[in-house]
C-alpha cells in the first residue's frame, strides 16, 4: 500500500514541503577499498561459485528475463510524451513506483527480493507528461558501482553449505573493510511511502530513504532517514500512515531478541520510544496492520534457520507447517507490550495484508492468505507451484472478538483500489 500512498502524496506535494526535516537525512559515505585484500575474497568466491555452479547446465533466472529482465540504464527526464487523448491541466503530480532491477549482474543466486531499488515516475503538468526511471543510491549501490561490480551477498545465494559460505564472505569483506556497512546494506526496492514532507522508498532490512521529486519531474536520493539516531534496527517496508491523525506507525524484525519492534512517528516526523514485541523465535514479518486503536502483528511460521540451511541444504527462510500462526492485537499507543493478546490460527503465511478495522468489539482483518509457502520455489530455479490461498472465515470471540478474512490476491487489491472498508 506505501507505493499508492506515496504516488497519491506526491501528486499533491510542493516543493518546499519536501524538504521539512532535512537535518535528519544523513548523507551515506561509505569508504569501500580496493587492493590485495578485495582481489583475494574475490578470487575465493569465483573459485567457490564455478565449484557450486555450473554455468552449462545451469537454469535461467525467471527473474532476471522476459517481463523481469532488468532495464540497463537509468532513464532522465523524457519531457512531452505522446498523449492519446487529453489530459487535464488542473492535474498536477507525478505517479511513482518502486521495484528490483540490479544493476550488475549476479556472481550467483538471484531470488525475486533481489535487485536495486529503480524508481519509475510519470510526471503530469499542464497538460502534458514526463517519464523518468532512477536508480535509489543506496550505500550498497554506490559501493557496487565503485566496484564495477555485483560484492554483496543476495537473499537468492542463502541456501545450503554455499549460502553459509556467502554469508561468510561478507562478513570477511566487512572485516577487512573491502565493504563498508556502516550506512546499512539494503537495496531501497520493496516499497514507497510518504510522510512528514517526504518521500521515503524502503526495504525490510535497512532504513529509509529519502528521494526528492525535482520540478521537472527528475528524481534525487538525498540520503537516509535515521529520525535523529533514534532509528537503530531495521524499518518494514509496510508501515502504515493513518489519514486522520497523520501519524506514521511502523515496526521492524530482525534475528535477535525480542525479534520485532513497533515504533510510532508523529505527524511532525519524531520518533517515539521503542516498544519491544516479543516473540518466541525471528520469523519473517513482511507487514502488520492497524485501526483506530490496535496495532496488528502477525508471528508466522516462516522461521530464521541459518543451521537447518547449513545441515539440510535449505534455504535460509524455513516455513514450518506444524506450527500455528500467531496474531498479537496491542493498543496503539502502549508504552510496553504488556498487554497485548495472541491469537492462534490455523497455519498460514501472509506477505500482505488489505485492511483492517473495527466494528464495536471485533477486529477485522483482511488478507492474503498462504499455506505452506515454499520461498525456495520463487528462487528463480523451481516451476511454480499454485497455492491454496484460503477462502475460509476464521471468528475467535475472545477479549477482543478477532475475525481474520483470508481471500485471493486479487480479491485483496480490488479492495484495496476500492478503498473498501
């Protein structure tokens, strides 16, 4: 939903609104090196790749041709487009989306989370319109193209003894500081949202950044968004800004306890303390969800197992269908997370969710539902295989009566461009 969000806000914002808050961008430098120590990890991990692949027999990437083939080069302003009827000169704005597309290609695995974030933008003024596509310069991107080359590990390289030894190699770039990380590792390519006068495009393992739109349409990174150093874990590429109150309320999952962390930004762009969610162990959490005064968090078992990638060949993320989904309902302005309520539902993974609400008592929630979801399977080297979405109605009356509406996809974005609540 950040994508739409942003596109609505970016038709409507000035320039000088933009701009609000600047002191809290921070400008990425990131100081990579070359030399003996970059030639010899890269020599390792080429010696490593020919042993774990063989170019000859190996697959194409669906992700990285047809519909999904990366667009090589960056694409300025391209003023006065053909117009097949007629557009207004009352409209004024630009239309922006996000999305991969990796710059260089892959020394080796390529999953479809992967690619740099590019962003698309359709520019509409008087009467006329302006395409243009921009790579966000992210740290890693600016590190990547000092290079001249693909240097850090992808999510479609984390599988088996190889995704270990990946992994591995990063951490020995970083150390020999080949790779610098002081300003995160994240590509920027999941999502867009705006608030507080910015535009923000996001990825679930780094924090924001922000991009200005200039007048002509043209789009510039201006760097990232750590809220006054009060930002120290990652930033979901989902948050969710409630319209009426122009809060922003977002939350952030890693692999260390307590595993998620709900935070809240005011309407003036501050931060507030950081509220623990504890959880038994790190699962994916791609999205949450709110209404007027919960904040819902999914705990599903799409499980972290570094050792299990290791020992089994696996990948990296492990969905285990012996376990129920969780969902947590946690008043929204709760200093703590004393008193939020879990509430177990059949097994199922969710990426997305379309709305959620509240009638009297009864939380309501609508979603795209999985069931056993195999990441493996969108790792651009495994035929697709068609999940069951679900078409069931779950009502648990407890405390808090919490109803979950699994319905398909497109269900879920008709609603959504509905606005159906």
């Amino acid at each position: 939903m950040g994508e739409a969000q942003a596109a609505a806000a970016a038709a409507t914002m000035g320039e000088d609104t933009q701009s609000k808050g600047a002191a809290m961008v921070v400008v990425p430098a990131p100081r990579p090196r070359k030399g003996v120590a970059s030639w010899a990890v890269d020599l390792l991990e080429r010696l490593a790749v020919r042993l774990r692949h063989d170019d000859k027999k190996a697959e194409p990437i669906p992700w990285l041709s047809g519909n999904f083939a990366p667009v090589p080069d960056e694409t300025p302003p391209a003023a006065g487009l053909p117009v097949r009827g007629h557009l207004p000169k009352c409209l004024n704005g630009e239309f922006v989306r996000v999305g991969p597309n990796p710059k260089f290609a892959p020394l080796a695995g390529y999953h479809w989370f992967d690619g740099d974030g590019m962003i698309h933008a359709m520019r509409i003024k008087d009467g006329k319109a302006t395409y243009v596509s921009r790579y966000v310069k992210t740290s890693r991107l600016e590190q990547e193209e000092y290079f001249g080359g693909a240097k850090f590990t992808k999510i479609g390289d984390l599988k088996g003894v190889f995704g270990l030894f990946m992994v591995l190699t990063q951490e020995l770039r970083k150390k020999l500081k080949v790779l610098d990380a002081t300003y995160g590792i994240g590509t920027a390519n999941t999502a867009l949202i705006y608030h507080h006068g910015k535009l923000m495009a996001l990825s679930e393992s780094d924090k924001p950044y922000v991009v200005k739109i200039l007048e002509d349409g043209d789009l510039q990174t201006l760097g990232l968004l750590d809220y006054d150093k009060r930002l120290k874990h990652p930033f979901t590429a989902h948050p969710k800004v409630d319209p009426f109150t122009d809060e922003m309320f977002t939350f952030g999952y890693s692999h260390e306890p307590p595993y998620c962390t709900y935070r809240i930004i005011t309407k003036d762009g501050i931060m507030l303390d950081p509220v623990p969610i504890t959880i038994p162990e790190s699962v994916m959490m791609h999205d949450f969800a709110i209404t007027e005064n919960y904040s819902i968090f999914m705990d599903l078992p799409m499980f972290f197992r570094p050792k299990e990638m290791a020992k089994n060949g696996e990948f990296i993320y492990k969905f285990d269908p012996t376990k129920n989904a969780r969902f947590g309902i946690l008043q929204r302005y709760e200093k703590d997370e004393k008193t939020i309520r879990w509430f177990e539902l059949p097994n199922c993974f969710i990426f997305h969710n379309a709305n959620a609400w509240e009638e009297g008592d009864e939380v309501i929630l609508i979603t795209c539902r999985l069931n056993n979801l195999d990441l493996d399977q969108v790792n651009g080297h495994q035929s697709d295989k068609l999940e069951d979405p679900g078409n069931e109605l779950y009502v648990y009356p407890q405390y808090i009566p919490f109803i979950l509406i699994p319905c398909n996809p497109l269900l879920a974005l008709m609603l959504y461009l509905s606005g159906t609540r």
